[in-house]
C-alpha cells in the first residue's frame, strides 16, 4: 500500500485530496506535509521499523497528514478514538505500548495525564506539521503492519486489530472495482476515524482513487443535508442510525427545504450502509426521500469489506449480496460447509484478512480454521443466490450506531461500582440504535442504589456509546436450571408487551 499509494498520489500532484475544517489540500501538499512530519517521527532515525504511534486527532486535515507522516516514517498507526474518556485511551497506550502520540491541542486535556503517567511523549499537531526540511524515508514491503484498530470481542477488553499496508490494499482495491470509484468522485466524511468505515472505505478509497475526500467535523444532520443539496457530492457512506437521524431531519423541514436537499441527494451517484443491518423501513424511505436505492454491504474490523450489494443490478432490501472481489466466503454450520438455503456461520479468507490480534497469539489462532479461513461470529444463509445477515453467534456482542461493544466489558465496569451485586447488559432493539444498551443492576443488601452516581461512574470509565441507555433494578437476575443467566429473558424486562 505504502508505495504505490504515494505513487498514485505523486500522478494527482494538483488535484484537490482533501477539503477540510483547515482548508483545500491538494495531493502534492498532502505528500509534502506528511513528508516533512514524517521526518520529525524520525528524528534522526532512518526507519521507525513498526514501531507504534498513536494519534488522537479530530477528523480534520491535520488527521490525514499525520496517519500518511506515521505510514511514510514506517511506523504502525494506532488511531485513538476521540469520543473516549482517558480510562480507555490509556487501556490503549498499555496495550499497544507506543513509542509516542501524537496529539490535536483541542483533546490535549484527555491524553496528557495518562502518556505522561507512562512517560510516552506527547506530539502536538501544530509542532508535528509545521514547515520543515524532509529526510530520506524507508522503503518497506506491503507485510509491513499499517494499521491498528481496536474492537470488542467476546473475551475480556478490546482486541487490537492488526492490518498490514497489503491488507488494506486489497480492501481498497476490491471497493474500487465494486463501487466504480474514479478520480471525478467527491465524498462526504463524518464518520469517526478510528474505524475501518470511516478510514478505508471512506477516505483511503478517495485517496487511492485520487478523488476529493470532504470532512466534517461532527455529524450534524443539517450539515449533511446542506452539503447534498450543493450537488458536488457524487458518493455517500453511513450507517442506519446515520441515516434514519437525515430522515427524522428531512421529515421536520419546511417543503422548499426539502425538496432541495432531495435534489442535492439525487445528484449523488451512490449512496451505501453497512456496519449494522438496515431496517427495510429505514431503505424504503430513503429511496422515497433520495431516489436511492441503499447499496448495503457487510463488514468487520478484521476483514474490510466481504459481501456487497452490486453497483449495478438488484439490490435486494435485507440482503447484503454476494461476496467482493478477492474475498473468499463460506457458510459452515457443525464443521461443515452448507449451500443455499441452510444457515451458517460466515468464514472468510483472501489478501484483505488482518494479520492479527496485537500480541494475542492464542485469540489469533482461535479465530482461524487450520486452513486459514476467518470465523467471523456472523451468521447468514444464502437465498437465491445473496447473503442475508442473520445476527451473531454470541448474545453478547452488540452493534450500537455503528458500534461494536461487548455486553461482559460492560459488565465488568458495572459490578466493580460499590452498590451493585450483581447485573447483566443486553441489547434490547431500537428504530434509531440497532441495539440499545441497556443494564438490568442486583443492588447489594443493605446498600442504597443512586442510578445517577452509577451512571457517571460507567461515564468516567467508558466510552460513551457503551455506557447503557436503561437501567433496570431487579432484585435477581433470571436464570436457568444451570443457574446461567439467561439473557433473552433480561432482554425481555426491557420489552415487557413483547414478552407479555
Ligand atoms: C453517540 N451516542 C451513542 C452513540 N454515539 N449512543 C449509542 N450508540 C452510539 N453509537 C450517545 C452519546 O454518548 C451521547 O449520549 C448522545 O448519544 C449524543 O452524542 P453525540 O456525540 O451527539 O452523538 P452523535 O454524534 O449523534 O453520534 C451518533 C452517530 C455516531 C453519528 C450514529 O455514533 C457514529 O458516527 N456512529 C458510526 C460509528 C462507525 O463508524 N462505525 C463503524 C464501525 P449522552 O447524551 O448521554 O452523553 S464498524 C466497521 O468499521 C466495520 C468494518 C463495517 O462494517 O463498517
Ligand atoms: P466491527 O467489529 O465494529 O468492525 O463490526 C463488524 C460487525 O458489524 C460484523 O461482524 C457484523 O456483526 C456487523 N455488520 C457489519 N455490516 C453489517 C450489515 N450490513 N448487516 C448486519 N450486520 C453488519
């Protein structure tokens, strides 16, 4: 990726990269900016040899020029989420042991105290990207690790998610011919940027394809709204909760409102979902609002993208398609690969597959059949020839928005909070988030239980998007004969007319 990435960018010298909060970059200064702040990573050294940088940086200009200076020193990128509350940056910095971050001023307040605690340096982006000489830079191979995303799993904290520069090659290749991009295309970015959505389907493919990437700062509806109706965006990614927050603001806007940010929507050539399954409802609307028809795909953190919808042809409402290019996908259900019509869990293997989980050899193992294909956790069954999603194999991992959490990492948080005995999370589903996070809380005998006081203290600890919605008191959990918890019953007090 490394290489030929820049080469692609050298033969777009003057065309415009990135539209941003700072300003229009073209891709000349795009490779002279990461150019020079890839020197001062190096300070001196002729490589940096994997070594891991953190970024904590705003979507922004400032945000690209760095992940290209890290990728061009040689580095490994560890982007950090900037929604997160320094408890769980600093669960990164011990995990990933970078050799520095490089931090925006606006979020210095969250990472100072936590690197300075573990004497990792602090960069700031202003220092990191000013004007100055460039250095020789290392050449690398493609094996060479890019990129580091951390995600929930089904055991213990998050996992760091190892891509090297040849995986993400081949994840923005396989979209490239899937999705038609050309140099003409200009897409909007507010996703946030320590996902796979956010960095390769959206801004990597742009860059590759020598396309304009724009970026918002934040998601804010009527943004998006606005930046439609001008006309000059010709591609759209979200996922749901994305899309059903523009309908609800479609839907409270004056007529002549309306119908120019309808306009605006149908001069875009195509417009996808994916990250989380599309309500059919949500589909249907947005083709009534839009005149698209969503192209939705199916994902994971590990593996890029696998199945899509096609470009051209049918795209069938509750169907992620067929699988990309490059992509490898089976279904297997007790040991044995099923063909239409019988459900399964999906394995997937090809170049795009990550290389690892950061320094878990056992998890690494575990996640790969002897013959090297990757077991998802997703399951699905084929249908006239397409994949539908049918949800997960464990109950315990939940899509909130577009994000992955892990009902047991929030489990943990909870019952280490004096007051609570015992508690268990589920995803109760939600029009607006997929899953919505919600607790069922056994209060200690004799203790007095303050919600409020529980609530910030899971707000101090964990990222927001995991931080439940709901809170029940119970004075037991439900169980079975086993004396298990059985969570499809606690999900039932959340939803009792359902139940009922
Ligand atoms: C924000 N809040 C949430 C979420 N986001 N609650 C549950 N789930 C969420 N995802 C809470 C905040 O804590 C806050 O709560 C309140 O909602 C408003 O916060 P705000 O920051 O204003 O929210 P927002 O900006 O409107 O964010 C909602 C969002 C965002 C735009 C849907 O979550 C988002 O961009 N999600 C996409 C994530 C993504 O890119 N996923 C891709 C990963 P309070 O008021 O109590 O403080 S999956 C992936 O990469 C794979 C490969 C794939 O297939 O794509
Ligand atoms: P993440 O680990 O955050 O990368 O999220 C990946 C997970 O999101 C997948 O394993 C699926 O469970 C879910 N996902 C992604 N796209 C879709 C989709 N189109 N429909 C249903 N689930 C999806």
């Amino acid at each position: 990726m490394s290489l030929e990435l820049l080469d692609r960018a050298a033969g777009r010298g003057a065309r415009v990269a990135i539209i941003a909060p700072e300003g229009v970059f073209t891709y000349q200064e795009l490779l002279d900016a990461s150019s020079v702040a890839a020197t001062r990573l190096l300070a001196g050294r002729d490589d940096l040899r994997s070594a891991r940088i953190c970024y904590l940086i705003p979507p922004s200009w400032d945000y690209v020029a760095c992940q290209w200076a890290v990728w061009r020193a040689g580095g490994h990128g560890v982007p950090l989420a900037t929604s997160h509350p320094p408890a769980e940056l600093a669960y990164v910095l011990d995990d990933a042991e970078p050799e520095a971050v490089v931090a925006h001023p606006s979020l210095l307040d969250k990472i100072e105290g936590v690197a300075a605690e573990r004497r990792i340096p602090v960069l700031q982006t202003p220092a990191l990207l000013r004007p100055g000489p460039s250095a020789d830079l290392p050449d690398f191979g493609e094996d060479r690790p890019a990129l580091m995303l951390y995600t929930s799993g089904t055991t213990g904290r998050p996992k760091g998610v190892v891509s090297s520069h040849g995986n993400l090659r081949a994840q923005v290749e396989a979209l490239t011919t899937a999705w038609g991009w050309t140099a003409n295309d200009h897409i909007l970015l507010h996703l946030p940027l320590h996902h796979v959505h956010g960095i390769v389907n959206i801004l990597l493919s742009a860059l590759w394809n020598g396309a304009t990437c724009e970026i918002l700062p934040r998601f804010r509806p009527v943004d998006v709204w606005e930046r439609l109706a001008r006309g000059e965006v010709s591609l759209y990614m979200a996922v749901p909760t994305v899309y059903q927050r523009l309908i609800q603001w479609w839907d409270e806007a004056e007529p002549r409102t309306r119908e120019a940010w309808s306009a605006g929507a149908r001069a875009c050539r195509l417009m996808i979902s994916g990250s989380a399954a599309l309500p059919v409802p949500i589909l249907q609307r947005w083709e009534t609002i839009s005149g698209h028809r969503l192209l939705e795909r199916y994902g994971m953190t590990e593996i890029g993208m696998g199945l899509s919808n096609p470009l051209e042809g049918e795209r069938r409402p509750g169907f992620v398609g067929r699988p990309l290019p490059g992509m490898e996908v089976r279904l297997v259900e007790d040991g044995e690969v099923v063909g239409e019509g019988t459900s399964g869990e999906i394995q997937v293997r090809g170049p795009a597959v990550f290389e690892s989980y950061w320094r878990r050899p056992r998890e690494t193992a575990e996640a790969f059949t002897d013959d090297g294909w990757f077991r998802t956790g997703d399951r699905a069954v084929v249908e006239d020839g397409a994949y539908r999603i049918l949800g997960r194999s464990s109950v315990d991992i939940l899509k909130t928005g577009g994000e992955k959490v892990s009902a047991l990492e929030i489990e943990d948080v909870l019952r280490s909070f004096e007051g609570v005995a015992d508690c268990a999370v589920v995803g109760v589903s939600d029009p607006a988030w997929g899953d919505r996070v919600c607790a069922a809380l056994v209060p200690r005998r004799g203790t007095d239980f303050d919600v409020d006081s529980l609530r910030a203290f899971a707000k101090d600890r964990l990222a927001p998007y995991k931080v439940p919605k709901d809170f029940l008191v119970v004075a037991d959990l439900p169980r079975n004969a086993m004396g298990k918890v059985t969570k499809p019953a606690v999900r039932d007090l959340f939803t009792p007319d359902e139940s009922s």
